[in-house]
C-alpha cells in the first residue's frame, strides 16, 4: 500500500486522469511530449517495433516542429559506458541549407546505436497533438500471433571485449536467426536465416521548433546516406541492408519523408536555413535507464542530461539531482532501513549544464551478498537550480525518471520472471565475454559466456522449446 | 624403426583425439559467382549436441560470407547466430531448445549444422577454416571434436575467358598487321 501511493505519485496520477501517458514540458520550448518505447505493431512478414512520440504545441499560434529520435539496443558492455550522441544542426553555407544529420559513427555501429529518424510537423496549431510512430526495429512474423521474441541486444565485438578501438564497420553486428518456430509469408518453416532489424530498447527524442515557412526537406538516398566504411560493410553482407531501409521518395516534398529510417539518415531542409538554426535548440537528451539489478552486471547506473545551448547559455546553468527510494514490498535496501545490508547514492547531487552535457550517476555500495526479496523504486529528479542565462526557472523540474529494482533469477536474463528464448538470446549475444561471479549470463560460473551457458539455461526454460 | 613406433605414440599422445568431427564439406569446389559449403558434425556420442559456437576464415580477397542458413535436423527449435567479426572472419553459433530426452532420441550421430554461402570477389584458391570454439553436447556439457577444412577456388566465368582470349586475339592480328606492313 505504501508503495502503491508512494509509487505513483503526480506522474501515475496524470496518467490514470487522462486514460493515456502524461506529457511532459520540453524545458525552455512550448511543447508538452511523452515517448513510449517498444510498443508491438503488427507489419506485412515482420512485427515491427515502435516508438511513439506524441507532441503538443501549447503555444497560442502554431509551431513548426521537428521530432528526431534515436535510440539503443540495451545490454551494454560491463564498464562500458556508452553515449548517445545528439543530432547535430549544421548550416551549410553555399548551399542555404540546414542539415540535419544523425550520422552513425563506427563507435555507434559497434554498440547498436541507431537513428531512428525525424519528422517534420509543417504545422502543428495551437493546443493540437500529434503522435509520431517511429519504427525501432522488427521482429519475425509468428504464425500463431504470439508475441515475438525481442532479442535486439548489442553483443560486444572482439575489438569491445579486449579494450581495444573499434573494428571495420560492421563489426558488433549480426544477424539473428530463430529455427523452426516462425514461418514465413507462404507458410514454409523458416528454418535459416531471417534478418532481424536492431530492436532500438531505449529512445533519445530530439526537439527542434524551427519558425521559418516554405521548407523543403530531401530524405537523402540511402547510397548517399552511406559513409564509405559502410558501403563496404553493407557490400561485404547485402543482409545489413536491412539497416537502412531505401527511401520510398527520394524527395519528398510533403515534409513526411517518414520510410528514411535507419542506422544511417540525413534530412536535408533548404531555404533561408540559417534563421531557423537561430531558433533551433536541442533540448532534452532523454535516456531512458529503466533497471538496476543488484546481483548482475549492474551495480550503477548513469544518468545523462542534455540541455539547450543555443544560443549559448550565460552564466553557470546548475541543474540539481536527487532520488527518493520507494522500498517494495519485503524490500529490505532502504536508506535508513533496520539492517539495511548497502547504501545508494546519486552523485553528483548537482550538474552545471552550461557548457556541456552532464551525467550522474546511481550507485550502489554495499556487501557482496543482499536479500533475495529486495524490489522498490527510485525516482529521479533533475531540477533547475539557477535560471540558466534566463533560459530557464529555478525549480522547474527539467526530468524524472524511475528506475526499477528488482531480484534477479539465475538465466532470468531480462529480469522477466521466467527464462525463455529471449533470455538465450541474450546469453547468445554476448558468447565470448567475462563475466564476473553471480552474472546471470554464466550460468557455468567459469567466468566466460559460452555456448554451454545459453544451453544450460536452455534447459531452464519455463516452457517447452523455450517458448515466451 | 623403434624410433618411430616412439614418435607415433608420442604424437598420439600429445594430441587429443576425439570421436567427433566438424568438417567443411565440399573439401574443394570450383565456383564461378557463388558456392555453399556445408558444415556438418559427425560421430556425436550418445549425449549428441545441444549447442555450438566456431569460427571460420577465408581469404576475402578472394570470397566473401554473403549468408549462413542454419539446420535443425528433427524440427527442433533453437536459435542461432552469425556474425561477421572482420575481414575474413565470422562466428557462427546455435542452440537447441529441445530437452535432452528428445534431442538424445532424435537427433542423429551426424548433420549438417549450417550451409555457409560464398561469393566470389577475386580469382584463386581461399581456405574456409574452422576453429571450434566450444560445443556442448545435450546435457550442456562441453566436449572437443576434430577439424577438417575445406577450400574454395573462384575461376572466371566462361564468358570471361572468351573475352580475355576475344581480346588476346585482336591485339595479335594488330601487330601482325603492323609487321606486313613494314
């Protein structure tokens, strides 16, 4: 009961009032958002995954909006700490054009990072919203309507595993295959290869309002979409060529060029650009980090924060954080709790934004072992603490974020409380790598992800044949 | 004489062996755009195979891995993997579902694991290595096998030749032309 009222607070509440997810000011722009991630929507052959963005304009005239979201593939490397970069606004003199350009980086083809695309609202009136799908990836069509296996997970390349630089594009990259569950379009076993689009598990959305009329924007070809260590990669494996999804209209006049997804995606808006880069900001960079398992790999969790900086911010833009713990039920990690087996901690409790983007960090500290019934919540809050050159009010909540903390069950990689396909899939992806004592992904516990584990959880499954 | 008998048992010795094989099959082939190469374990014990994990090599100057299509001998369910690690190089990896009863009972003492497809890209001889990473047999005990690898030669297209020698050709009677004339 405690939790259920804790738990919800004005978020849950918004969200029971209205039937649907809160929205959530975009700081420092009049729009209000809520982003929902991996959501099912059945496609011809394929299920595809999406995220869902909806906007409101809360402004008294309509805006002119644009959405980019991108995302990554969850599971990454133990001490690795990956970035999610931001989409960059660039004016390109000669030709009056304004770019914007999600380019994936080889970094980014090595730990599963995409783009999932923008979009244009021409014109958004007042008070109007609109939801915008993005497709993060797909998965097989299952004949029987259950839901597939989601395995969009990043496994390590060598290159990752041994420290070193990453390898040629392409690297860190893979096709999955599911034998004979699945049947294709006629009704045949699929019993070979199906090339799986990266499953994107988490979304960075992107806000740009850009006040000039009489756009145009160009979906770029996806040849010319391609740097060069790509076009080798896609031509050494004509399958990644399910990354980038060739662009239905090559110019799309309409502004809904919205079939240019994909790792590798660049919109091109001409006219008059350099004004609206004036008024065009980068506002939240939102990072959805949903679980802290104790027990696994994960012992902290970052937090990132991005903030408008153009124009430049004057003047130090401090933004604050902190995190309330909501124990669950027979939760025994709460600070202050009789017994309390570790402490967290979130440093640091403030972050000056004005120059750069800042993190934090949820950590745990503690002994080895902790209870097995340990469950609650953290909430998170980022808030402004100073006005940021003007650009913001102190005290204005700029984001929250929960993260989840749950007991973890040996092969029980997901954490969904059971073991089945999607949980060796995981194990599958990240064969090669270390792993430390009590990592649920060796379950051999000789410090190594091998085939033997995902065969031994294999042989875990709740179901037969290790069906979801 | 004694000395070899020696040698034979110090070699037999030293190397382990095994009842198991992975082996590339076609050993050898011709190709002219593209080939498959097969490959298959053979004499699995009675625990057979529950999952695998290898890597094979060739020389991408000459083909290159365009697809890899897995099998699963009985219907059974399982997942398998690919990826292309770098130049030349992938890790091809499986796992069955099945219970060890059913796999025990239904899966035979040799199969093909995966059809590997290559394109040719150059003219010449490619080896397709393999090195086993680890196989693990129903009951998700780990267990060695042999190697045998095969190779892939990529000639020109009939076509090809026809042209090269077409052109050989008209290039003599040039300078054969030339040297009446003079």
């Amino acid at each position: 009961m405690q939790r259920s009222l804790l738990g919800c607070g004005l978020v849950c509440a918004a969200t029971l009032a209205s039937g649907q997810v809160a929205l959530k000011p975009v700081p420092a722009l009049q729009l209000e958002y809520s982003i929902q991630t991996n959501i099912p929507a059945k496609a011809a052959g394929n299920q595809d995954m999406e995220t869902l963005v909806t906007v409101k304009n809360t402004a008294a005239a309509a805006q002119q909006v644009m959405v980019c979201v991108r995302g990554d593939s969850r599971f990454v490397v133990a001490g690795r700490e990956l970035s999610l970069g931001s989409a960059v606004v660039t004016v390109k003199a000669a030709g009056t054009q304004l770019q914007c350009s999600k380019e994936t980086s080889n970094t980014d083809l090595d730990s599963a990072i995409g783009n999932m695309g923008c979009r244009v609202l021409q014109s958004l009136a007042a008070g109007a919203s609109v939801p915008l799908r993005f497709v993060t990836g797909s998965l097989p069509r299952d004949p029987n309507d259950r839901t597939p296996v989601q395995d969009g997970i990043s496994r390590p390349s060598n290159n990752q595993r041994e420290g070193k630089p990453p390898g040629p594009a392409g690297a860190g990259h893979r096709t999955r295959t599911l034998t004979g569950r699945y049947k294709d379009d006629a009704g045949a076993p699929i019993k070979g290869i199906r090339s799986v689009r990266e499953i994107m598990q988490t979304s960075t959305v992107h806000f740009f309002t850009m006040p000039v009329a009489g756009w145009e924007m160009a979906c770029l070809s996806r040849d010319e979409a391609l740097n060069r260590d790509d076009k080798a990669f896609v031509a050494q494996d004509p399958p990644k060529r399910d990354y980038v999804l060739p662009c239905a209209t090559p110019r799309n006049r309409t502004l809904a060029c919205n079939q240019c997804y994909g790792m590798q995606t660049r919109f091109v808006i001409d006219k008059n650009l350099p004004a609206a880069v004036k008024h065009s900001r980068e506002i939240l960079n939102f990072k959805d980090v949903p679980l802290l398992a104790l027990q696994r790999r994960d012992l902290s969790i970052p937090i990132e924060l991005g903030l408008a900086r153009v124009p430049p911010i004057a003047g130090p833009c401090n933004v604050s954080l902190s995190a309330q713990f909501i124990p669950g039920v027979g939760g025994a990690l709460a600070p202050g709790f009789p017994g309390e087996p570790g402490t967290f901690s979130l440093t640091p409790s403030a972050i000056d934004l004005a120059a750069a983007d800042g993190a934090g960090t949820l950590s745990f500290t503690g002994p080895a072992s902790v209870p097995s019934n340990f469950a609650g919540d953290f909430f998170v809050t980022a808030v402004h603490a100073d006005s940021c050159g003007g650009l913001a009010t102190p005290g204005e909540t700029l984001l929250t974020e929960w993260i989840r903390v749950r007991p973890q069950l040996l092969c029980d990689v997901n954490q969904s409380g059971a073991v089945d396909e999607a949980d060796i899939a995981e194990i599958m992806a990240a064969i090669g790598t270390e792993a430390e004592a009590g990592n649920p992904l060796d379950v051999t516990g000789d410090r190594l992800v091998t085939v033997s584990d995902a065969r031994r959880c294999a042989l875990q499954c709740a179901k037969p044949n290790c069906a979801p | 004489m004694v000395k070899r008998i020696l040698l034979a048992v110090l070699v037999s010795c030293a190397a382990p062996t095994f009842a198991a094989t992975l082996s590339v099959t076609p050993d050898y082939q011709k190709i002219t755009n593209s080939g498959v190469v097969s490959v298959r374990v053979d004499g699995l014990n009675e625990n057979r195979l529950g999952g695998y994990d290898f890597f094979v090599t060739w020389d991408p100057a000459i083909v290159s891995l365009t697809s890899v299509l897995f099998a699963a001998p009985g219907e059974f369910d399982g997942l398998g993997q690919w990826e292309l690690l770098d130049l030349g190089l992938a890790s091809v990896r499986a796992v069955f579902f099945a219970d060890p009863e059913d796999l025990v009972a239904s899966q035979p003492e040799g199969f093909v694991l995966a059809d590997l497809t290559f394109a040719g890209v150059g003219s010449g001889i490619s080896l397709v290595d393999l090195e086993i990473s680890e196989l693990t047999d129903a009951f998700a005990q780990p267990f060695g096998a042999e190697v045998a690898n095969g190779a892939i030669e990529v000639v020109p297209e009939p076509s090809t030749v026809w042209l090269i020698a077409g052109g050989a050709l008209v290039a003599a009677n040039r300078v054969l032309r030339r040297g009446f004339r003079r």
